[in-house]
C-alpha cells in the first residue's frame, strides 16, 4: 500500500507562486510564451505541454530551489554496504541532503537565484533523469533517487505544470500594497518558510490580477459550463464536486 500527500505539491505552488512574483522577469517570461501558444481565446492544456519548455523549466527550478523537503524522505539500508573509505551498517537511517544537492554551485551557477532558463536544456521530466545511469545527468533530487524514488513524482510534475500554466495565463502576480499604496516586496527568504520537515511558505499577501477582461470571461463561462456538465479527469467524466458520472 503507498501512502502519499502532505501538503507537498501544494506546498511547491504556493513557493512558485512567491518566486515568481519576486522574480517579475521570469513571470513575464513565462507569460510572453503562454500567448505564443495558447493565446486569449482558451485556458492551457497538457496538449500544449511540448510548446511551454518555460513553464516546464518553471516547475523544475522551484523544485530546485525549494525543495518539497530539505533531506528528502529517511530510508533503512537493507544490507551492509562499503561506500568509499565509510561502513554503513544495516538497518542505518540514511537520507539525501537535496538542500546541499540543489545549492552546490559546482552544479547550478548562482545557485540562491529563481533561474528557471537554466532549465531550458532539460526538455524530459523528471522521471528520465531520475532513470539515467550519470547522477549529474539528474535535473533536481526533490523527488528522491534509488529504487524508492517517490512514486507519485508524475501526477506531482503534471499538477505542477497544468496549475502553474493556468494561474500565469490567467493572473498577474503581483507583490502586495503597503498602507500608504506603494508597492510591497516578497519574501522569499527562509525566514518566510515554517520550521519543520517540509517547505512550507508563511502565510503570505499577493494580488491576483486578471489579464484582462477576455480572460475573467473565459473562467466563468469554463467553470459554468464545468458545474453543469462536469468535466473529464482522464478518461473518467466527474461532475463539480468530483463524483464519476455516466
């Protein structure tokens, strides 16, 4: 049986959401590319997947920089193992240290910086990398590594992408307003995450700007036409409140 969920893939997007409001350039990057290929007239789609390598890259960057968690999940050794000039007994708790992993410079140049272009020249997902012999092959280690890799790491990559796509087409994310109407700033530092296991972002004030009028339109006659006609999750009709429908 897999137990799966804990606030992990909600927890990326609310940090994504953070990073790329901080990071106005690379918003408006993934945004100039989303009315390339999909334009006004209809929400993103995993049709459009192969032409968005930047909200791709997105995904992968704030799975970089902020991984989901800092030493990944703990595993037992099974057996006695050599590694190097180390012994490593049976039944040792070991785990990655994704934190030294993703901000080693060696391997991502100016690693404390929200740089999703560094990613354009990794089109596959993260499972392919995760499969390849050569470690330093890998994107990001958020999702572990080993024959225990996280098995939920592609409904994770996928919600990630379709979620991010639809918010940046559809909003521009903006700081917040201080009280005497100027602009605020984003925190995105450590001190703007919960202590504990997993990332989780502090509560935190951002505005949501519609695009435009076209585009509020769209996402009310979508979400109309979803409450009365129920929508498709896979191959399965739902209804609104996600019950299978004949």
């Amino acid at each position: 049986m897999i137990e799966a969920g804990s606030e992990t893939t909600s927890s990326a997007l609310n940090s994504c959401v953070k990073y790329l409001a901080a990071y106005p350039e690379a918003q408006a990057k993934a945004f100039a590319e989303l009315r390339r290929v999909v334009g006004e007239d209809r929400l993103p789609s995993f049709r459009d997947e192969a032409e968005l390598p930047y909200i791709r890259a997105c995904v992968k960057e704030i799975l970089r920089i902020r991984p989901v968690t800092t030493l990944g999940s703990p595993h037992y050794t099974s057996a006695d193992v050599v590694y190097k000039d180390w012994f490593i007994p049976a039944n040792t708790t070991v785990a990655i240290n994704q934190h030294a992993l993703h901000f080693d410079p060696a391997r991502y140049e100016n690693p404390d910086d929200f740089v999703p272009d560094r990613y354009l020249q990794h089109p596959l997902k993260a499972g392919a990398y995760a499969a390849h012999a050569d470690p330093y092959a890998r994107d990001h280690f958020d999702f572990g590594a080993g024959r225990r890799i996280c098995p939920g790491m592609h409904l994770a990559e996928n919600s990630l992408f379709i979620t991010i796509a639809c918010l940046v087409w559809a909003f521009e994310i903006l700081p917040p307003l201080t009280d005497d109407g100027k602009i605020g700033s984003v925190d995105v530092s450590d001190a703007a995450y919960e202590e504990g296991m997993n990332t989780l972002p502090k509560p935190s004030e951002l505005r949501f700007v519609p695009r435009s009028e076209k585009v509020v339109g769209l996402i009310r006659r979508e979400w109309q036409h979803a409450k009365q006609e129920g929508y498709m999750l896979g191959l399965v009709k739902v209804n609104a409140q996600g019950m299978v429908v004949d």
